[in-house]
C-alpha cells in the first residue's frame, strides 16, 4: 500500500506489521522527520497532519508519545475505502470479477452445448429412421412410392433444424477452448498477484482500521491544548474564486457534518456557497445557496455550530446568521472597533475585523482609537455576542499579515505575501506575548484569509484564488485522568 492507515504503537503491537509497512512512507507524509519529545514530565510533540485523499480531498494526522517515548496513541485518518483503493486490490478485484465472469461465460455455454447434446439426442432415432429408408431406396429405388417420397421429405424437414443446433455446438466448443485459455492466463497472474502481496487480507485490514478508529479517537480525546511549534507544507484543495475569499468547515459541530462554505470576494458580498462534503467542494458540486440579508465585510468569517459569524459591510456590528433557519438570529455593535478599511491587516480587503474560533470558544480580533491601532482579542459569547474579556496584544494590526487562534493563544504573521511566517503570539490565559519565527510557505503570495479550524486541527487560508489547507505540529499535554 502507497498510502498510510490508522496504527497505534505499542499498544496494539498486532499492528507491528502495518507499521513496517508504512515505516517508509509515513514520516514524510504526516511530518514525523524530526520530530523531538520534551524532556518535560507533561509535554509530548503532537503532530496533526493533512493528506490529499482520492476523494474527499484531505486527511487529518496526529501522533503523541509518553515521556518515557512509548506511542501512546498515533491518529491517521484514512479515507474509509482506503485499503480498496489500493491499486494492487483494485486489480486483484478486477482480476476476480474477470474471473467469474469466464466462469461464468462458460457455464452458459456448457449449458447450452448440454442442452444441443440432448436435441441430437433425440433427434437420433428420427435420424436412424431416415438413414434406413434412404438406404433402402438407394438399393432398390423401385420401392420408392410417392407416399414414401412425402414421409421421407416430411422427416428431413423435422431434422432441418438439428443443422444449425449442430454448428452452434460447433461454435461453442471453439468459444469453450477460448475461455479455457484466458481463465488458464488470468489464474496465472491471480497466482502472481498474490504471492507479490503477501498474506495481508485487504478485508480484514480494512475492518481492523474501522474498530481501532474508535479507540484512537478516545486516546485523543485526553490531548489537552498546545502550542504551536511549526506549519507544514500547504496542500492545495481547490482553486476558485477571486483573488480574496474565505472557506471553512464548522468549528464546533460533530466532525459527521462535513459540510464546506465558501465565500467570495470581500466588498458587499452576500452569496454563501454551501457544500455537501469536501470532495464535492473540491469538485465544485453539490452545493446549495444562502443570500445574507446583509452583505458583509473582509474575509474575517466564521461558522461555528451551525451559524455563520461574519462582520456587516460599512459597520462594526456583528451578524449571527444561522443556515438551517436562513435568517438572522442576532446583531451586535463591537464597540470601538474600526470598520472600513481603518485598522485591516496589511493587505487591506476591509479587514478590521477578524471573528475566529478555537477549542476554547468564539473570537474577535479588531482594533480601535483609544488602544492606538495594537491588535485587540475579545472572547465573545456565541449566543449574544456580548465581550466577555478582551486582551490588548500591543501589536499594531496594520503590521500583521493575518491571524489566527489556537488554545486561547492569538498568533500574527508578519505579512500576507510570499516569506511570511508567524512572527508573534499572544497568550490569553497568562496575558503574556513572544516573538516567534515559524516559517511556512505562502505557495500562492497572497494570503487574504487564514483561520484554524480546531475540529479538524487545521489551518484553512484563501490564498491568491487557491483554497489551501495547512498542516499545524503542536506541543500537547496528555491528560492523565481517566
């Protein structure tokens, strides 16, 4: 197999054998080259990662070790059908079907050759019959009367028919030399095939990643909050749209919602593009529309359980629009906070306004005259809208690029085009700030959105018309209770 499956390390060594398998493909795939454990008691490196499946179009990774360095749980999370899309059980699949079907083929026509076999079976004492009397008028035509003539001429006209029953017999013993040949080719390399892959069984590979999901997704669910430590290469889902945009999946419902929504341009737009799933997004199909009453403003949007967060167009007032209703549920005034193009991020786009999510709840990030254009964090109650704390970073907003929440922790890039990295972070729940230098490659050189989505441990970013997804590695505390 050329693609990574679910595994666990030391706690199920039954999977020693996949974990071989994958040995020379997984490191690079899901970032684990180079990966250090903190000599720290609490900390372990976690490593989420994301691959570009045949189908939905991406896969989300993360791993974490003990401090003794045993695994303790690896997560990568493969397609459900991954084992049958392996290109070898493709072909083995193939192979068989062909397989059966000359089976059978051939039991078609050694039905109908049987089924020949007993007309000229029965047809055998008719012939006898006619064989005796042209004898006898050969021998003597003179016993030949005009009676006899008819009978005679009557029973070859009932043996007509055994004429082309006997060339279709004919015919299908060719057909049954041909099928014999090719079942004797494709058994050949059914035979080659199998003795190439081994013992594994796809089947109970594939069931064996389905039961260890669950216990995986338990052992993650005692991952506390972390640190971001690096971003990975971009992986690119789609490219559509304008040069400015926004896209994202739901921040906090259940991960069996995958819906996409997509939203183009920054000025005055209202059209949301719903999608089914991610593969659709990235086909461009399956979606429905949603018209906002109001239009918004700069590409700070964000949906979170079910309703669609966005800023207003030529205001600082905050909409809650919810997608199942079609209808606004809620508007608030951020108070202070610029609007207009007066405090955006480098780029410009109208973006004063940033509403973001993470695992600890909702998020503004803004600024205002009074705190001198620095960048302001405000958590907000996702059900009024109301600021229920806010944090003065002291950095000035027209200077970062863009930026994005992870843990209760605020991280700013340095500029939207190509060379950026995340240069500062600001952290909540110490209120307390650092200097940063994590490069990641801006593929597209014009960043115009960039969120993380902790659902899926990933950093969504509209890209210069591209819609990229960004692998983050994180420091992460392993709870220990339960």
């Amino acid at each position: 197999m050329s693609v990574p499956m679910l595994k666990i390390g030391a706690v199920l060594s039954t999977m020693a054998m996949v974990t071989n398998w994958m040995s020379q493909t997984l490191p690079s795939l899901v970032g684990l080259n180079g990966t250090i454990i903190s000599s720290e008691a609490t900390h372990e490196r976690i490593v989420s990662g994301l691959y570009p499946g045949s189908e939905e179009g991406w896969q989300v990774y993360s791993t974490a070790s003990d401090p003794d360095g045993r695994c303790v749980c690896t997560v990568v999370a493969p397609a459900r059908n991954l084992c049958k899309r392996d290109p070898r059980s493709q072909q083995l699949r193939l192979l068989t079907e062909q397989v059966q079907n000359v089976s059978q083929s051939m039991e078609v026509v050694d039905l109908r050759t049987s089924r020949d076999l007993q007309y000229v079976r029965d047809s055998e004492p008719l012939l006898r019959g006619v064989d005796g009397r042209l004898h006898t008028y050969v021998t003597n035509p003179r016993t030949l009367t005009a009676k006899g003539l008819q009978e005679l001429k009557g029973q070859m006209s009932q043996l007509r028919p055994l004429l082309s029953v006997v060339e279709q017999y004919r015919l299908d013993l060719q057909t049954l030399a041909t099928l014999r040949l090719e079942l004797l080719n494709l058994s050949i390399i059914l035979s080659a095939i199998q003795e190439e892959i081994g013992a594994y069984d796809y089947e109970e590979l594939q069931q064996r990643v389905l039961l260890l999901e669950t216990r995986l997704h338990s052992c993650m669910n005692k991952l506390g909050c972390g640190r971001l430590t690096a971003v990975s290469s971009p992986i690119t889902v789609r490219a559509s749209g304008s040069r400015f945009g926004s896209w994202m999946t739901d921040a906090m419902i259940p991960s069996s919602d995958s819906r996409v929504w997509s939203m183009d341009g920054y000025y005055k737009g209202r059209r949301v593009l719903e999608y089914r799933t991610m593969g659709d997004f990235t086909k461009g199909q399956n979606f429905v529309q949603h018209l906002l009453p109001h239009p918004w403003a700069g590409t700070g949007h964000v949906v979170y359980n079910g309703s669609l967060y966005y800023n207003k167009h030529q205001s600082n007032i905050l909409v809650q629009y919810h997608f199942r209703s079609r209808s606004v549920l809620l508007q608030r005034s951020l108070s202070g906070a610029g609007y207009n193009n007066t405090f955006p991020y480098s780029w410009g786009g109208s973006s004063d306004i940033d509403l973001m999510a993470d695992e600890t709840g909702l998020w503004a990030v803004y600024t205002s005259i009074p705190n001198a254009g620095n960048i302001m964090v405000s958590r907000l109650d996702p059900r009024s809208l109301e600021v229920l704390q806010s944090w003065d970073t002291g950095f000035p907003k027209r200077s970062a690029g863009e930026a994005f929440m992870i843990c209760g922790t605020l991280y700013v890039t340095n500029s939207h085009l190509a060379g950026a990295k995340v240069h500062f972070a600001y952290h909540t729940n110490s209120s307390t700030y650092e200097y940063t230098d994590i490069p990641f490659h801006n593929q597209y050189s014009h960043i115009s959105m960039m969120d993380y989505n902790p659902r899926e441990r990933a950093l969504y970013t509209w890209n210069n018309g591209h819609q990229v997804l960004y692998n983050v590695t994180l420091f992460h505390v392993i709870r220990s209770d339960g």
